[in-house]
C-alpha cells in the first residue's frame, strides 16, 4: 500500500475530531478504521463509503454532500452525518 491516508471527522456541535486511518480488511478491500474505536469506514455498493460499527455492521453514518454514484475511491470529504441511538450530529471531513 502507498502513502496512508487519514481522515478527519471534527464533530459540529462540540469540536470533538475523530480520525480514521486507511487499512485494508481481511478481504483486500480498501477501509479506513478510527484510531480509539473499532468504527469504520468501508465503500458499500448500494450506500457509497459509510461508517459502520464493525467491518460488516451496520451503517451508523454516511456523506451527506456526495451522492455514492458521485463518490470516487477514498471516502468524501464534506458534511457527514452520524446516528447512534436517538442521537444524530453532523461532521465536517477532511484529509489531514
């Protein structure tokens, strides 16, 4: 693998960053995994890249500047927005 890439998830309500680092899962596939948690960022066919709680869990956020057709190899930069339980909040993500 080349350079890693690391992107930043800085949370708008209250300045808390999350980072995700490029991985690869045990299939090959490219990922990002977060640095504190096992939580990450995989490309879903049907959903585009997304943000699950486990490698094959369930989808807990997505982008919601760039539609999955528009989306290219990496995850997007932009607003995204994450669900955990009755909790919603928006990101703001860019690669450092």
């Amino acid at each position: 693998m080349g350079k890693v890439l690391e992107l930043v998830m800085k949370r708008r309500s209250d300045g808390r960053v999350y980072r995700f680092v490029s991985s690869r899962l045990d299939d090959g596939r490219e990922a990002y995994k977060r640095q504190d948690r096992d939580i990450w960022l995989v490309r879903r066919a049907s959903h585009g890249w997304v943000v699950v709680d486990s490698p094959q869990g369930r989808i807990t956020g997505r982008s919601w500047d760039v539609l999955p057709a528009d989306q290219g190899d990496v995850p997007p930069e932009g607003v995204w927005i994450g669900h955990k339980g009755e909790k919603a909040h928006a990101y703001d993500a860019h690669y450092a």
